[in-house]
C-alpha cells in the first residue's frame, strides 16, 4: 500500500540511450520536473529496465547491441506511457518504421530542451497529474545551463546569514532572487525592499537613519537593498555604521537582524574602480557575490519563459492562447538587451494584439544583429591601446550590422547611449 502511495505523487521516467552526455542533460532536466528517472544504455540492459512502469520511455535508436526498435515489442503502453523515439541519425526508413507503433513523438538530438519539458509536462498530465512548476528556485523559471550554478549557490545559501549581493544587468531577476532567497531561508520576519537608486534622497535618510526605519521592519527578515551602486557616498557610508548597528542588535540572541541581500547592474570591480561603491560597505554586504547572466546567455530559457507568460496571460484574461510556433526563431535570435524584463513586455503586447489564439511574437524589423559570419573576426597585438581596441570594434560590429546603432548596440551588450557616445568621441 505505502509503495501504491509513493508511485502515485511521483514521476517515472525510463531513459534507454548510450550517450552519457545526453542523458545526464536529460536526468537533470528530468529531476528538476520531479521525474525519477531510470537508465539503461543497451538493448539487453533495456529489456530489463522495461520491466518497471513509466510516466515516459525515451528510447534512442542506436544502441550498441542492436536497434532501439528491436524494444518495441516489448513496450506496453498501458505501463510505459508515453513512448518517444530520440535519435542523432534521421532517416525515412526508420521514421516509417515507427509509425503505427506504440510511439508518440518522434524527437532528433540534440533537442529543444522547452520541447522536452512540455513532453514531460504533457506525460504527467496524461496520468491526472498536475506537472510541478518549472522552478528551481520560488518565482525563478529556468532549465539552461547558465543558471545552474546561480541556482545551486542560492539554494545553498539561503539558510545561512551572509550578506549576499547580487548583479547583473537590468531585467536579469536580482529581485526574484532576492525574493527566493528569503523564501528559502526560513525567515519569518517581512521581506523589505528599499531602492537605493530611485527613492529620493529625503526618503532614503528616513529609512535608512530615520524613524521610520527599514531595518527595523525587516528584523526577522530580509532587507533587499536595490541598485546599491546608485546611493550617494554619504549616505553610502552612513548605510555602513547603520548595517553595524543591525548586527550588533543580535548579538545578545534577543532577536534577529534583518538580513541583508543587495543589487547592482554594476560588477564589484567596476562599481570599486568608478567610485560607485565604498569598498568598506562591500566587504559588509558582499561577503558572497551572486551574478546573474543575461538573457541572451540563457538560450534555453528564453520559449520557456514565453510560454510561462502566456499561460500566465491566460489566467489573467480568462482565455486560451499558445505561443504561435513560427515565434520561436524570433525569439531565440533576439538579443534581449532587456533580457527577462522586456521578453515580458513583448510576449503580453504580442498577447494583447493577437486576434486568434496563436500569439505570434515579433520586434522591431532591423533591430536584431545578423547573425556572424566567420570573417567577422578582429586581432589585436598585445599592448594595444585599449582606446584603439575599442573603436575599432565598433566600427567593425557598425559595418556588420549595416549602421544599425540599435543592432550594433545589442550585438556588443552595450547601450544605444554609449554606442552614440564612443561615436561622438571618435569625432572630437
């Protein structure tokens, strides 16, 4: 009866595949799903493995003992679920092979991880089972390997009292994470957030020295301080003696401080080397150092979070609408330059102006960068001016991008403002 309960609330997933590579990539995904997935990497090994019931049985063509299809027969729907075909070598031979079979999707390697996640979302479904968010941490949507170690460094973190800063560019999600951190950390005081950089300044000396005092109001909790770098010197330096203060309140154990977690679109070294940030206040809220990676390093990520926003907007308007599958490789070549904040806002203006139920995501003709060729190449010797280095990178991503200040801006992760700026020096 106990083991009847246990295969109820959870996932199985059978992996039949010789590349370890591939199915390392697919476990972790899998797990993330809350899929318990079982391996084997022949045909022999296989059969065995089929023994077991499944949600979902991938099942890869070649395999050193023979052909993946040679497993067919021994496939029962009724206890291996949904059956995909995984292959890295195509052919029509083997496509017509499979149909009629006991096979649901026919997927090629390497495959879209989004695809993936929707299978195993639509497998979980096929057994009444409410698939888990796609959420590794609370509030946080993410499968790419570029968030993996943000993520397990937050997870690790959480509980413990290091001050924590995090940074990346504007829309990355520092105040999700900061939001998931104090979720996790079992806190029970209120999570406050302060913005350092569009608070007026009469308002921040009353949060920060007055009255009404945001450390008071988070004790127990966390204190997210937004957009650091962008608190004036002085008051950068009255924000240290007041974070002593708070920790010299917990010292008796008659309460707990207000734990502290910041934000800066600035990396430390830069926000240092600019006079940007006091390097006495960073050693206070930076004894761990988080940074989070744009949108455009996060490729994977990118139709997942689109089709989480449309399921979203869904609820939100009581409709039912999917992302159009021509969107795809809109999005994918996208730059981002706003990253999460902006896929956002396109996704819900594509939302709203669709007539149909298939929301087609589009942004402005001529904004993205084409793609790069492999001339699109610059050498410098060592020791070059870093000036020189400079302008003529623009110049050559210019020419590329056909005097596009917008594409050329985001195909170097620049602002459209500095572009015009390194322009106008170049002038002088």
């Amino acid at each position: 009866m106990h083991e009847q309960r246990l295969r109820d609330t959870r996932s199985d997933l059978l992996i039949i595949d010789d590349d370890s590579g591939f199915v390392a990539s697919v476990a972790e995904l899998a797990r993330v799903e809350g899929y318990v997935p079982r391996l084997a990497g022949s045909v022999s090994e296989g059969r065995t493995l089929l023994r077991h019931s499944a949600d979902l049985t991938l099942l890869d063509l070649n395999l050193p003992d023979g052909s993946g299809l040679d497993l067919l027969g021994d496939i029962d729907r009724a206890r291996h679920g949904r059956i995909a075909i995984i292959t890295g070598h195509p052919s029509v031979d083997t496509a017509m092979r499979v149909v009629g079979g006991p096979v649901d999707d026919y997927l090629l390697k390497p495959f879209d991880p989004v695809a993936f996640v929707s299978l195993l979302r639509d497998s979980k479904r096929g057994r009444g089972i409410e698939a888990p968010r796609a959420e590794p941490l609370p509030g946080v949507i993410a499968a790419s390997a570029a968030m993996r170690e943000p993520i397990r460094s937050a997870r690790s973190l959480a509980a413990t009292e290091a001050s924590i800063l995090l940074t990346g560019e504007a829309g990355t999600g520092k105040d999700l994470f900061a939001r998931a951190l104090h979720t996790m950390s079992g806190r029970t005081g209120a999570f406050v957030r302060l913005s350092c950089g569009s608070t007026p300044r009469e308002r921040l000396v009353e949060r920060l020295l007055g009255p009404d005092d945001a450390f008071e109001d988070a004790a127990g909790g966390t204190l997210f301080l937004d957009e650091i770098t962008d608190l004036p010197a002085d008051l950068q330096g009255a924000l240290l003696g007041r974070i002593e203060r708070n920790l010299a309140s917990g010292a008796d154990g008659a309460r707990l401080p207000a734990r502290i977690v910041a934000a800066s679109r600035l990396d430390p070294d830069a926000a240092l080397t600019q006079g940007r940030l006091r390097e006495d206040l960073y050693y206070r809220i930076g004894e761990i150092h988080l940074p989070l990676p744009p949108l455009r390093q996060r490729e994977d990520d990118v139709l997942l979070l689109a089709r989480r926003f449309v399921s979203g907007f869904n609820r939100r308007y009581d409709l039912d609408k999917r992302l159009a599958p021509q969107s795809a490789r809109v999005l994918r070549r996208h730059g981002w330059p706003g990253n999460v904040r902006e896929l956002h806002t396109a996704v819900h203006r594509a939302y709203l102006t669709t007539s149909g139920d298939d929301v087609s995501v589009t942004v402005e003709p001529g904004r993205v960068p084409p793609p790069l060729e492999s001339g699109d190449t610059l050498s410098f010797t060592l020791g070059t001016p870093w000036a020189d280095i400079e302008r003529r990178m623009l110049l050559k991503a210019l020419a590329h991008c056909g005097n596009d200040k917008t594409a050329t801006a985001r195909l170097l992760g620049i602002s459209v403002r500095t572009v015009h700026n390194h322009l106008a020096r170049m002038k002088d």
